[in-house]
C-alpha cells in the first residue's frame, strides 16, 4: 500500500486504524475502542485496555521462543567495554530490580526519577519501573543540581536512582554529588535512593536513604508484569519551557506502546531481529523512544553507546559501530554528523569499515541544513532522511515512510505528515494559508496515540501552551509552509526554545540565570546560528550603574553561572557588555532583529523600535565576539 492509500486510510477511519495498529500489542484486556473524546479537547486513546509495557518490550519476546536473541549491545569507546545483553537475561535482570524496587514500597503510580549515563542499567531502571507500573522520569546527566532539584519538587518521586558517576573524554561527571546537592535544595524528599556504583568513582552511600543497587536486589523475589490502564502514565519528560520551569511532558502507556511499534516498521523500515542505533542520550526523548522503548517493543536489538561523534578515539567512532554490529537503520542529529564532517570532510574515516548493512540514516532534533545530508549521502551512499518531531509527540510528526512507501527526498524538508497528524499552516487568526506562504504549523486535534495526553499537574498551562491560542489545534510552536506536493518546511521557532546541538533549551531561563547575578542590572540571551550546533546561545549584559570591574570578570562569571545552574548541555559560553538593549516602546526586546544581525541577516527596522542607534551597538559588540560580519 502506498504512502497515500495509507494515510487516506487512516483519515477516512482514524478509531479503524489505530484499533488495526493495535493489535500488534500484548494487551492483558484489549481496548473496546481506541479514542475516548468525552473530555475533549483533552483526549486519551485506548483508556479501557489493560497492558503491561515491560511485557511488551521484553517478557513477550522471551516466551515467543526468542530469549536467546540479543536486545542491548552496550559499546563504551570510553571504558572500552563492550557486552550484550539477550532478552532472557534483560528480563531476569528486569524483574530482579523491580522486585527489589516493590520491596521497598514502590507501586503503581508511584513516581520514579532516573539520572543516570548511557549504560544499559539507565534502560533496565525505566523497565523495571514500566514493570511495576510505576512512572518513571528520566532527567539528563549533564543537568545541574539545582535543575534536577527542580524536577524532584515536581514529580515528587518515591525512588531516585542514579549512578556514582558518568564519563565524558577525559573527565568524571560527579552524579552522586550532584544528587545531594539537589536533595539539599529540593523540599521533597524520597524514600531512597539506589545507586549504581561505577569503577571509575565510588559515592559515598548515606546511611539510611542510600542503597547500593547489586546489593539491594539481594534475596529479593523477583517482580511479575502489573497490567495499567490505557492512558495509565508511562512516564513524566520535562522540557524547556518559555517561562523558565521546566514542563513535565507526560506519555500514555497504551498509546506509546502501539504508536512506537508501528513506526519502527512504517518510518525506519526495520524486522524484528535488526539492528536498529539511536545515537542519542536516555534523558532526551529520542533516548526514551528510540534507545529504550520503540526497538525494543518491536523485537529489535538496540545499541546503548557512551561516547561522542569525534574524540573516542575519531571521526570513524560511528562507522566502526554501525559495521562492528550490523545496524541497520542509524537515526542520531545533525550536529553529530556535522561534527564529524568537520574533522573528516573527505570521508577517509569510512574506509577501513564495511558498512553495506547500514540501509537509511534518519537526522532529527534539529534542522539539517542541505550541506550536511548532501555530504552524509555522498560517503554513506545510503538515503538520508530529516525528520521531525517534538518531545511533545513522541515520535514522528512529519517523515519519510521508508517501510510503506519511500518519497523522493526534499533536501531541507522533513517530507510529509504521518498517519494520525493532519499539519496546518496557520495565519495569526487562525486561517489556514496557501502552499508556500509562510505561517504557524499547528496540528489538528486529536493528536494521535502516544503523544502527550496532558502536562504533569500542570492542565491549564497545558491548554495555555498548546491549546488556547488555535482552537481545535495543538499549536507546535514552530513556523514553517507546505508546498504544493504537500511537503513540510520547519523555518523557525515561534518562541523563545533554542536548539543547541538537538537539546531544546530556553533563552528564558538563561535569563533568570544571569539576572540573578549582582552586577547584572538586565540581560537578554538569543541564539545565533553555529555550523556544528545548530544554534548556540549569546547573552547580553547591561550592568548595574556603578559597578566598576573588568568586563572581562563579570562576562566569565556569568558563563559560570548558567553553567553551574543549567549544566554544561546548555553551551553558554559567549556573554558580552552592552549600555542597553534594543527595545519596542512598549518594553519588549527586539530580540528577532538581534538574531538577524548576528546572523549578519538583512532586517526591516521594527517600526516600534524606540532608538534605531541602537542597533548599531549590538551590532559592534556581537562583532567583538566572532558575529554580524
């Protein structure tokens, strides 16, 4: 069936397809119908079905005869360790530390935070959690205390596990530390604590609240599957929000359990027993979707991979993974194949590899600029396909479908809506625009399974986010057009949600970072294009009157700042002096226009601007620094 047979298929019969799609799901009581509508425009999908996802992502796979099958390959270029882990064994493994979970009182519903790097122990704690039915939330490594303080005041966990400590080149990442000092920030506090001591840094266990992970699981009986409801939450993925605090994107069990399983075969074209390699982080959403649970659900084996695109030990890192485990589909973002373009522009690293298994290299997480998929096509010689979606989602809104119907290939569009998105461009008011006109891409309601349902206790700033402003849409926040054939074309962000190497990260609480400082009288910070990370963040600061020090002093401790509050994931490292900051008459900074002269853009000069001398200024001093040439 082609493309779009397929998708007129889904639009002539949403319930009818996606109650078809599930089908390919292990229910414990199947679903009577897949959309429940009663309180629209909040919608849930097969809310009367009961199912088990670790069931699903591993029990089933055992006793379908194909136990013995590999499910994690584990490559560490920096430990330089390498294991695989089968199916049998990840579900002993499973079973083991959600049992010993449930004998510390953790049950259905009962939240869970993970912080933990990429080892194979980071998916086994999300599963043992999916066991039990308690709802996991998985906050990236390299965030800093006072953000993982954040999530904890938010979710209010029951557990935290986490790891003694995670590796970059060259240096030890502290987590244990990292975790007190939230816990000495956060008001909730948990039950416990279990951590995964590495050999590269023993923690120090607190006594009373800390457990180590081997030896809490001692003795301890082994956990059977809980059934969950179909909208029963699966998990809580914060995201960058505009304000500042982060937004606690929830997923739905039932939905993200069909909907994954279906794109693993429809959007990256693999079987059952490929090798499919997401080259991303589990504290990121392709991780939760694309490292753990998709491949998984779907009887694929998945590469759990600690290292980087370039420096462990070179450029050919990727290659040799692809070829050393036979990967088939390799989905990872663009700015890791641009770094590897700007150590390797010849391709040389490719040729002590054979890489004839890899089929389709899959980019998202930003958008891939022609450059790069024309020179990764040229040394992989394999299709190279942008695709796009959202945290918000889950999984593809706009893609090629390589297992349906392959399209030709756009260079710089996503291609086209999946089944279960019908994409609009809209004007400010809400009217759908013509192909090729430019507008807001929103997303007509409902949105399919295994998208969010709803924010984490947070329901009105989830309509205020998404709902309010198009009626009847989910408004993505991002601008774009479709053209005549129906393609997508993702422009720009429509707030203030920077890209910085495919982590969504907001301008906003980059700001609050900066202000708190004391010579610090107001800041603005905007994101500026940067050929390896897509976009990367600069500040400006306009300093409080009297203050007398070096620039120099003051710029470098901001940059601590923002590290030090929001992580090192955030990239901030360029900050400059300014005497004010370009503004509307109203109050509002122009940031937009500051974006077009560091990205040295023509710009109209807003007509609201209250002194166009401005401008001038900001531009001599992002000159300081590298921009608006």
């Amino acid at each position: 069936m082609s493309y779009a047979e397929t998708y007129e298929r889904w639009k002539q019969d949403p319930e009818g397809f996606w109650m078809e799609a599930a089908q390919a799901i292990d229910w414990v009581k199947a679903p009577t119908r897949a959309l429940n509508a009663d309180n629209a425009p909040l919608y849930t999908w097969y809310a009367d079905g009961l199912v088990n996802t670790c069931h699903n992502a591993v029990d089933r796979h055992v006793e379908a005869g194909r136990g013995a099958q590999t499910a994690i390959i584990y490559d560490s270029p920096i430990t330089q360790t390498k294991h695989k882990i089968s199916y049998a064994e990840l579900r002993s493994r499973v079973a083991s530390l959600a049992g010993a979970l449930r004998a510390k009182g953790v049950e259905k519903g009962d939240r869970v935070i993970i912080y933990m790097p990429m080892v194979p122990e980071a998916l086994e704690a999300m599963l043992a959690c999916a066991r039990l039915g308690a709802v996991h939330s998985v906050v990236f490594g390299g965030f800093a205390a006072n953000e993982l303080a954040v999530r904890i005041d938010d979710c209010k966990p029951k557990a935290i596990i986490a790891a003694s400590c995670g590796l970059e080149p060259g240096r030890v990442v502290h987590y244990k530390p990292l975790l007190d000092g939230a816990l000495e920030l956060s008001t909730h506090q948990p039950d416990f604590c279990v951590i995964f001591q590495r050999e590269q840094e023993v923690a120090y266990l607190e006594e009373g609240r800390d457990v180590d992970w081997h030896g809490f699981q001692y003795g301890v009986d082994p956990a059977e599957c809980v059934p969950v409801e179909g909208d029963h939450p699966a998990y809580i993925l914060y995201t960058s929000g505009t304000t500042g605090a982060p937004k606690g994107v929830v997923r739905a069990t039932g939905g993200h359990l069909v909907a994954l399983n279906w794109t693993m075969k429809n959007i990256y074209n693999v079987e059952p027993g490929d090798v499919f390699w997401a080259a991303s982080d589990v504290g990121w959403v392709v991780g939760h979707s694309y490292i753990c649970y998709g491949p998984l659900i779907h009887g694929n084996t998945t590469i759990v991979f600690e290292g980087k695109p370039v420096g462990t030990p070179d450029a050919g890192t990727f290659w040799r993974v692809i070829s050393e485990h036979g990967v088939k589909s390799f989905f990872t973002a663009p700015t890791a194949i641009r770094a590897v373009k700007r150590e390797d522009p010849e391709g040389k690293f490719t040729k002590p590899y054979d890489l004839s298994c890899l089929k389709t290299l899959y980019l998202a997480g930003e958008r891939a600029d022609p450059d790069t998929i024309e020179w990764a096509q040229r040394i992989l010689n394999v299709p190279v396909i942008d695709h796009w979606w959202q945290t918000e989602t889950g999984y593809a809104i706009a893609a090629n479908p390589m297992g349906i119907d392959p399209l030709p290939v756009k260079i710089g569009s996503p291609s086209v809506a999946m089944p279960g998105y019908d994409v609009q461009i809209l004007d400010e008011a809400g009217h759908p625009m013509k192909p090729g006109e430019l507008g807001a891409i929103a997303i007509k309601l409902p949105l399919p399974p295994g998208t969010l349902p709803n924010l984490w206790n947070a329901e009105e700033r989830f309509r205020k986010s998404y709902l309010d402003h198009f009626p009847g849409y989910y408004e993505t926040g991002d601008a774009g057009m479709k053209d005549e054939d129906g393609y997508l074309w993702i422009m720009a962000r429509t707030d203030d949600v920077i890209n910085v190497a495919g982590h969504r990260l907001s301008t906003g609480a980059m700001e609050e970072v900066l202000a708190s400082h004391p010579d610090v009288a107001e800041c603005a910070v905007i994101g500026v294009t940067d050929q390896l990370k897509g976009q990367v963040p600069v500040g400006f600061l306009c300093l409080t009157k009297g203050v007398n020090r070096p620039e120099g002093e003051i710029t470098a401790e901001c940059v601590k700042l923002v590290r030090d509050r929001i992580g090192p994931v955030a990239a901030f490292k360029l900050a400059v002096v300014v005497d004010r900051l370009p503004k509307t008459r109203s109050g509002k900074i122009l940031r937009a226009t500051m974006i077009k002269i560091a990205d040295s853009e023509e710009f109209k000069m807003p007509a609201t601007i209250d002194d166009p001398a401005i401008l001038d200024e900001i531009k001599t001093a992002l000159q300081t620094i590298g921009y608006a040439k």
